[in-house]
C-alpha cells in the first residue's frame, strides 16, 4: 500500500514541476442533484455527475466503439494528424495508424445519437442554459481515444479556442466508457479558469497556455484530475482550461465527448461552426 501512495504523489499534470494532483473531496466529487450540479459547474468551470449513464448504455457504446475502432470505419483523426507531443512522426512513422478520434459520433448509428439527445443530458443541460439546447455536429461530436503507446500528450487549452459563436457559453459532456485516472489519460481541469480573463499572451501561437510562464503556473498548481468510472460524466465549459498527460496504461481508453449550446447562442455565419447544423434536444429526447 505505501508503494501505491508513493506511486501516486508522482502523478503530475501536464506544466506542473512539483507537486501531486489534488484529489476531489467527496463533496467536490459527488452531488445528487441536477441544481447542485449546475452551481457548482458555474462556480468552478466543471462538474461530476456519478453513474449518470446505465451501466448497459455504456456497455453497449463502449463494444460498438470497441468495434468501429478496430475496423477504422471513418471518418478518423490520427494521432499523427495532430503532432502532439508523443505522437508519431507521420502516418507512414511507426504507430502512425494510430486513431485519436473517431469523428462525427452523431451519425455513427442509432446507439450514439440515442446517448447524444438523451433525456437525462436534454434536462441538465436545459436547467443550466434555460434554453434549449442545441448539439454541435461540428465540435467533439467524437469518441476520443487515448491509446497506451502513441497516445499523445495535450497541454492546457480552452475548447473555446477555435470556436465562433455569438456567446462562450458552451458545455460539454465527457462520458467514460472506462476507467479514468491521471495515470490513463484523465483530464485535469483548472478550477475558477473558465471565469478568468487571461491576456492574449498567456497563450502560445497554438492558444495553448504556457506553463512556463509564473503567472501561469501560479494556476496550474491548483489543477484537479477527477477519477472517473464508466458511467460517470463530467460538465465542463468551453473556457475551461484542461489538459491530459499520456496513457500509461494498458489499455485504450475510451470517452463519448459531445458539445452543446444554448438555442440563443448562434455560430457565426461562415466560419467552421456553422458548417453543420446543430440538433435541438427537447425533453423527450430525438
């Protein structure tokens, strides 16, 4: 047991040059009700919502992921597409036929537009916009992969980054479809970053944050990384900043990402965010 302790005050998020991970408090970890969950995701940029999918849901989407990943049924990111660090050189490198993200979930079959305009996501996320939300098909919209010998390392970064809206109030959901730690790939979130107004130069020519700027990494030491089971779901915003070391595991690690946006929150015309239309979800779900 004291070697497992000692393993996991290694654990570091990406930036960080010292200390461990704080792990959630229960409080922090766990809330029961979709109001509590909502505060806490306005006051700190993210939440966990505990077991928020039936074990037989993600049973499903986990073996039907499972399937489309080993027969490469596009369309796909590779890792080598990206140039992360720790991925390969290129797709002809060794490892360079590494998937990250098998894209556009929506249309992937009945099993994922089901979990996507699900009741229980419609109604959360209409007590947090109250509006109607709306699913992007253009952003996440994707089962993310992070794979145990090419699967890259992701620095801090706000998903809003690339994205045009006419607000940035924007919220994902994360579903695990397994086990997530630190130690696999988790995501590690700075919590309170979604409310900071950072200058442009806090970020590097990528708008990633730059760790090694002391301003910056006064907000990195504060970084959280909640372990997930399957099931679980985190909220997080679109001005989060978050971030996730490699997979040193063995085994890939599977997660459901998809993006929402309130109905009073437009893309802007011509720009890749209203390349496709978003779907609204109503409570009964689609």
């Amino acid at each position: 047991m004291g070697a497992q302790r000692r393993a996991r005050a290694r654990r570091r998020p990406p930036g960080r040059r010292r200390r461990a991970a704080r792990r959630l408090t229960s409080e922090e970890a766990f809330v029961s009700t979709i109001a509590d969950q909502v505060a806490i995701l306005r006051q700190q940029g993210f939440v966990v919502a505990r077991q928020f999918a039936a074990p037989d849901v993600v049973a499903a989407l986990r073996g039907e992921a499972e399937r489309q990943l080993a027969q490469a049924v596009g369309p796909l990111e590779y890792e080598a597409d990206l140039q992360y660090p720790g991925a390969p050189a290129s797709r002809q490198a060794q490892g360079g036929a590494t998937v990250r993200r098998l894209l556009g979930a929506y249309g992937r079959g009945p099993l994922f537009r089901q979990w996507a305009t699900t009741p229980a996501v419609a109604a959360w996320l209409r007590a947090y916009f109250n509006d109607t939300p709306v699913l992007s098909t253009v952003h996440h919209n994707c089962v993310m992969t992070k794979h145990p010998a090419y699967g890259s390392l992701t620095g801090w970064h706000q998903d809003i980054r690339y994205w045009s809206f006419s607000a940035s109030d924007l919220v994902s959901t994360w579903l695990a479809l397994g086990n997530e730690t630190a130690d696999n790939g988790g995501l590690f979130f700075l919590p309170g970053s979604h409310a900071a107004s950072f200058p442009a130069g806090r970020f590097d020519d990528k708008k990633f944050f730059r760790p090694e700027l002391a301003e910056n990494h006064a907000w990195i030491e504060r970084a959280v990384c909640p372990e997930l089971q399957p099931g679980d779901v985190v909220f997080f915003h679109c001005r989060t900043l978050h971030a996730a070391r490699q997979n040193s595991s063995d085994r890939v690690k599977l997660s459901l990402v998809h993006t929402y946006h309130p109905a009073s929150c437009t893309p802007l015309p011509g720009t890749r965010s209203a390349s496709s239309p978003g779907v609204p979800l109503d409570p009964a779900g689609r």
